[in-house]
C-alpha cells in the first residue's frame, strides 16, 4: 500500500492542511498508529491521542493547529476513512478473473463477466452467475441458483438449489442456503418428513456471516430483504421473512414463519418464536426470547421479552432478592408463626 495525501483526499474528500505529498503506507488506529499510517479522531475529545500519535497524518474533523502534521479535515472522519478501508480491502483481497482448472462447472450454467472461480468449486445445472461475481474455493452452487452481479461467495459455502442471489451479496465461509426446513408430521408415533421443496431469496447488498443457515420454504420462499444483515452462527428457519435493512447479531435464532419488518435490530443470542410478526424498526435487546408478536417501533429486552423499562424494573427487583430475603427470614424469627 502506498498512497500519497493527495491521492486520499481525492479518495475521501475534505481539506488537506499541510504536505499533500506525504507519503502514508498504512492505516492504523490513533492509538497504534506509526511513521507512515494514516489515522483518524472522531471528534475534539481525541485530540490529545492526535497529538501524541506516531502516525504521519491525520484525519481530523476540522482543522485543528495543536496537530503539528499533516491533516486532512473532513465532516465526518469515521466514514471518511470507512471509504478508505474499502479501497484497500478491495486491493487487499481481490482475485483475479478466470476459473481455476480443479473447478467443475456444469454446461448448462451460464456464468457471466469477469467471475473468479476458485479451486474445487462445483457449479450444478442451471445456474447463472452475474459478472463479476467471486467464488472461493470448495464452495457449491445447487442446481437453478442465481447469484447476482458483484456478489462473492466465500469458501466452503453451501448454496443450495433454486436459491437466488441479489447484487453485491457477501456471504461468508462455511455458511448454508437452502437446507431443507426442519419440518415434520407426527404419525403413529413417528416423524414423517415434509418435503421442503420452495426456495430462499435474498435482496441486493445483503450480507450473511460465517456459520449461518437459511432454511429453504416448504412450499414458498424465506425471502432476505435488500441490506440485511446477519452475523455468524445466526439460524433463520424456514419460510421466514426478514424486512429490509434489518441487522441480526450472532446468534440469533428466527423460528419457522416468522415475519421481520424493516430497519428491525436484533441484538445477540435473542430467539423469536414461530409465526410471530416483530413491527418496523423494532429492537430486541441481546439474550431475549420473543414469544408474541411486536407493535412497530417496541423497544424490548428479557425473556420474555418485555419493554425495556419494565425488564429494567425487573433487574432492579432481582438484585434486592437476596437482601429481601434476609429481612423476611428477621421477621420471621422475631415473630413465629403460633
């Protein structure tokens, strides 16, 4: 990595204050930051971190004279260098175009522009790959699967069939899309198996970490709205929808039909049960259980999940239990039942 001051700026707009020509060879944080990195402070609280730091220049969100070295004053210096890190991540890990010979690619796939197949990779019948898009390797793509353009598929991953991909989605290693639902019928005492035979469709610039199951339908589709994201380890059942720019922390655990809205937050480790629909812009609250359905807009934590200030209330109790309970032990010894 090499760039000058000038070459970031044009990258992340702002005011260069100082030697545009300084060279920067790396990124790092204010505190860890040395000769050559390029830093940043969020706001005027930082300054002192800015002023001690070891790094070559500064992103800054306005000029500021104590910084006795280059800056670069920006409005916002978090995205700034957000949009920054993605050029370098973008270097970083490219791949080149071309399919690596181990790769086994069916005939009747259609793979379009500019793809990146990596070693091992198995592409069934029927599948269209937009351009661009990336495959690392080890991983499968089932029969009349779609993954969108500029999408990247990451090692080891399972896409099973009829699944579709939109534009730009990121899914990460060892993650599956598509396995059956966990659906059966209780008959004479046993587990018949009900096919599970819809599909699972995700929207463009969705996101799926590491370790996630996406339960195909039984008859219709789990649908994965546009910008959604889903940390590692996370289970989404089958013929659950989840709303536009909803975001799930690691762990979360969407049980069967359940519907959720957009712009929903759910924290780590929550569980949300069965046919239950959680509102718009709803947050959960880490390690809820979500037996019933949510209003738009409910703000809620604890299992079960109740408003927040009343499980805030609860913790409260919980906490005095044990003095309470020393005092009711004293005013039982001092006044025995006769």
């Amino acid at each position: 990595m090499k760039y000058s001051l000038n070459q970031i700026q044009a990258i992340i707009g702002g005011k260069i204050i100082g030697d545009g020509d300084t060279l920067i060879t790396g990124i790092a944080s204010v505190e860890l930051a040395k000769e050559g990195d390029i830093t940043f402070i969020k706001n005027d609280s930082l300054v002192s971190y800015a002023v001690s730091s070891q790094a070559s220049a500064i992103v800054t969100p306005r000029e500021i004279p104590s910084i006795k070295k280059p800056q670069i004053a920006v409005e916002n210096p978090f995205m700034a260098v957000t949009r920054f890190m993605g050029v370098i991540a973008g270097e970083r890990y490219a791949r080149p175009p071309g399919t690596h010979p181990t790769a086994v690619i069916s005939k009747q796939a259609v793979v379009g522009e500019g793809c990146s197949i990596g070693a091992y990779v198995v592409i069934d019948d029927g599948v269209k790959l937009g351009n661009n898009v990336v495959v690392y390797p080890h991983a499968f793509i089932g029969k009349g699967s779609c993954i969108g353009d500029g999408s990247v598929i990451h090692a080891n991953v399972t896409i099973r069939e009829d699944v579709t991909c939109g534009k730009r989605v990121v899914i990460h290693s060892n993650s599956v899309i598509g396995d059956d639902g966990f659906g059966y019928l209780p008959v004479e005492g046993k587990h018949v198996k009900i096919p599970q035979i819809g599909s699972v469709e995700i929207g463009d610039d969705a996101e799926i970490g590491a370790m996630v199951t996406i339960c195909r339908a039984a008859l219709d589709k789990t649908v994965i709205g546009n910008g959604v994201k889903i940390d590692n380890h996370s289970h989404i059942a089958h013929n659950v929808t989840i709303g536009d720019n909803s975001m799930l922390i690691a762990y979360a655990k969407i049980a069967g039909s359940a519907r959720i809205g957009k712009n929903v937050m759910i924290a780590e480790d929550v569980g949300v049960t069965d046919h239950a629909t959680i509102g718009d812009n709803c947050i959960i609250g880490g390690g809820s259980n979500v037996y019933k359905s949510l209003e738009p807009g409910s703000i809620v934590w604890g299992s079960p999940a109740k408003s927040i200030n009343d499980e805030k209330r609860v913790q409260v109790l919980i906490k005095k239990l044990p003095e309470m309970y020393n005092t009711i032990k004293k005013l039982a010894k001092n006044n025995p039942a006769k």
